[in-house]
C-alpha cells in the first residue's frame, strides 16, 4: 500500500494505491481512515494482518496421478459454482466416498447449502465440464460415478491434493469463483 503526496484537489487531497494482492481489507480500511483523517478504528473479531497471502503458486505442482497436481486441483475448485464446490468439498472431506443417498441427504436442507435432489445430478454434471475446460488432458474423471453400488468417489491420492486446495480456499475465498455471473478470479 502506498500514497504520495499528490493531489487531485486543492488543499492536499492524498493518492492512495490499495495493492489487492498483498494487502488484506483491515489494512486497506485502516489507510483509507487515515487518509480521511479519522482515527484508525480496528474492531475486536479482526485478525491480525499476515505477512504475506497464501496462493496456489504455494501447492505443490508436482504430479498426483493422471496430470493433476495440488495447484491444478485447486486451480479446478475455484472454477467450480459454488453449489458444485460444496458438493465436491463433502465428497472430499468423507474421504473421497460417498452414496448417492448420502449426499442427497446431507444437502436437502437447511442448514448450509441446500441443493435440491433433482439438481445434484446437473451440480455434479457442472464438475465434469468444468474439468473438460481446466484439468489435465486425458485425465479420468476427477469425480467418478459407480452407478451400480450407487457410490460418487475420488481416487484416494487426489483426496489429499484436494484437501490441500481446499484449506488454501479457506484462506483465500477471494480466488473462487462466487455466484452466476461473478467473475474468476
């Protein structure tokens, strides 16, 4: 972050260049009070200001299976709805297995995410094409169907990448793609 001494107005108006990449909001909101000349105010719940922000260049790039890696997977997550995002993320977190029944349930109601059954299906088709558009070439499926046990799993090394990508998501939601229509970032 920075300012200069140059002013578009009479009287000494400041400059100010918010870099978006390494300044976090509670810094950027602080530099604007004090250029309006107010008095700093940092509420209570705020967190300390990190030195620097994670991003995907810190996942490891090195090949998990099929051509994925931890940045690519990461990489896919964040192109995903969030709808798909949460779906995947509970795929993941069950450990890379889980019914069909399961996650029509978990999902049908409130609280979280609610996604009705009959769109689970076109939720996860979204996973699929989203793939297509940012995964390895000739890569399997990321998410794999078994319509005879009735059972969505992920391969068992990709859980962990995903996991990765996932904690980095926490981190930094501002790279994930948001609602229709928002852009990725």
């Amino acid at each position: 972050m920075r300012s200069d001494g140059n002013s578009d107005h009479e009287g000494g108006g400041v400059r100010l260049t918010i870099d978006t990449e390494t300044d976090t909001y509670e810094q950027a909101i602080a530099a604007l009070q004090a250029a309006y000349g107010m008095q700093p105010v940092t509420p209570v719940d705020w967190p300390e200001a990190p030195d620097r922000r994670p991003g995907p260049q810190e996942l490891a790039a090195d090949d998990l299976t099929d051509g994925w890696n931890e940045q690519m997977l990461f990489k896919m997550i964040a192109a995903l709805m969030p709808g798909a995002r949460t779906v995947l993320r509970r795929i993941t977190d069950l450990g890379g297995v889980a019914s069909y029944d399961d996650i029509q349930e978990h999902f049908a109601e409130p609280p979280g995410t609610p996604i009705p059954p009959y769109r689970i299906g076109g939720t996860l088709t979204s996973i699929k094409a989203v793939q297509r558009r940012v995964g390895p070439d000739r890569a399997g499926p990321l998410l794999q169907r078994d319509e005879g046990a009735r059972l969505y799993r992920i391969d068992d090394v990709l859980v962990t990448g995903l996991q990765r990508a996932f904690a980095l998501a926490d981190v930094r939601p501002d790279l994930l793609r948001g609602e229709p229509g928002a852009p990725v970032t």
